[in-house]
C-alpha cells in the first residue's frame, strides 16, 4: 500500500475517513472544480501523502489554521492523522465552503472549523499557535496575513517546492526580526521524484508587524 511505503500507518477508522474524504473529492470534483488531480495514484501521492507526510518531521502545534485550504489541503489529512489538533480551515469561496462542510460532517470530525473569509490582519484575529499553508502564495504575505493570530511563540509552516530560496530571502529582508527560521528540510515524496521543502518559522516578536499591515489590506 502506497501509504505505508511512506511510512503513514492509519487506523482503520482513519483510512476509512480517509476513503470517504476521497469519495467524496471524486463526486463534487466536476461542478466544484476541487482538485486538477483526479487519477486514483496521483491524488494518494500528491494530496494524501504529501500533506500526512509532514508528521515525519515536524510536531504540529495546536491550534492550526490552514490559508487557503481549498478542498481541504493540508488540513483535512492531517486532522485525520492527527485527530488531536485543533484545525480552522480558511477559505472564502462559497463553492469550497460548502464541500469543506460536507466533509467534516461526513468523516464526523471534532475540533474543526471553518473561517469563511479572506485571511487577512484585521478579519483573522483568532489566536493560534501555528499557520500552515501548501502552495497558496508568498511566506512574507502569508507572514503579514496572519500577523494579528499568530501568537509570538508561534509557527508559520510552508509546504513548497524546492525552489524557495527567494522567498526565503525575501522573509529575511521584511521580517529578519519578528521571525526567525528553524527549519528547512528539503525531501522527496516517497517512490517519486516529487521534490518538496518544508520550511518553518518562529515568531519570535510582534514589534513591527502592525507596521506592515496597512499594505497587505488592499491586497
């Protein structure tokens, strides 16, 4: 089984959550336009494993929002993997909302919510101790986001590709002082050649934050 070649090793209440998420995906995927990927092999690879992967080499804090979630990426297998987390999905476009809900009610999941707008400063002010995203837009914007939620002490968590080098940068640049970087593990999906990065930051200070935000409204 190709999650167990990638060392992820489900209950059978989880992987019976997780074939109902993925029947469910399948069913609403041509009105709802959820994911491009829609052959049986590369959804288990590039939309379960990658984000149930994650646990092999960070501990996730709780509570966790995911920006930008869509259908449900990373945050619906990784609550299914982590039952425990306390998980808020942000996604503002109705269609998705809509799906996100069925699934929670369906896979009967706890401690999750969704947050039905656009993530910025002043509209996300729940506090949290970490910020995940996969593939969504640039950390710095992400950073100032989610500035007025993310509890000093917290994580900001990006699922990229191997090419963040810039974007890296650009975090030292905006924000060298309110965060600092603590990991940067560059991997490969198991039995693929998909190459990743997962790149975590602590906030290590709220000083400056509020300066920046005026900009990122309009955004």
């Amino acid at each position: 089984m190709m999650l167990e070649a990638a060392n992820i090793f489900l209950s059978g209440h989880q992987l019976e959550q997780l074939w109902k998420y993925h029947q469910l995906l399948r069913k609403r995927n041509d009105d709802r336009e959820l994911t491009r990927i829609v052959g049986f092999e590369p959804m288990v690879i590039k939309h379960y494993i990658d984000c149930m992967i994650l646990g092999q080499f960070w501990k996730l804090p709780s509570p966790i929002v995911d920006v930008g979630t869509g259908a449900g990426f990373p945050g619906i297998p990784l609550k299914i993997l982590f039952p425990q987390l306390n998980m808020i999905l942000a996604e503002p476009r109705p269609k998705r909302i809509t799906f996100l809900s069925e699934v929670i009610k369906e896979l009967n999941l706890h401690n999750i919510n969704i947050f039905e707008h656009k993530v910025v400063s002043r509209s996300f002010t729940v506090p949290v101790k970490a910020v995940i995203t996969r593939a969504v837009e640039t950390m710095d914007k992400t950073a100032m986001r989610t500035s007025a939620a993310l509890e000093v002490g917290g994580q900001l968590i990006f699922m990229k590709g191997p090419n963040a080098d810039d974007e890296l940068r650009e975090m030292a640049r905006r924000f060298g002082t309110e965060f600092k970087l603590i990991l940067d593990q560059a991997y490969v999906l198991p039995q693929t050649e998909h190459q990743r990065r997962l790149i975590v930051f602590e906030k290590v200070s709220a000083a400056k934050m509020n300066h920046h935000s005026a900009n990122e409204e309009s955004q």
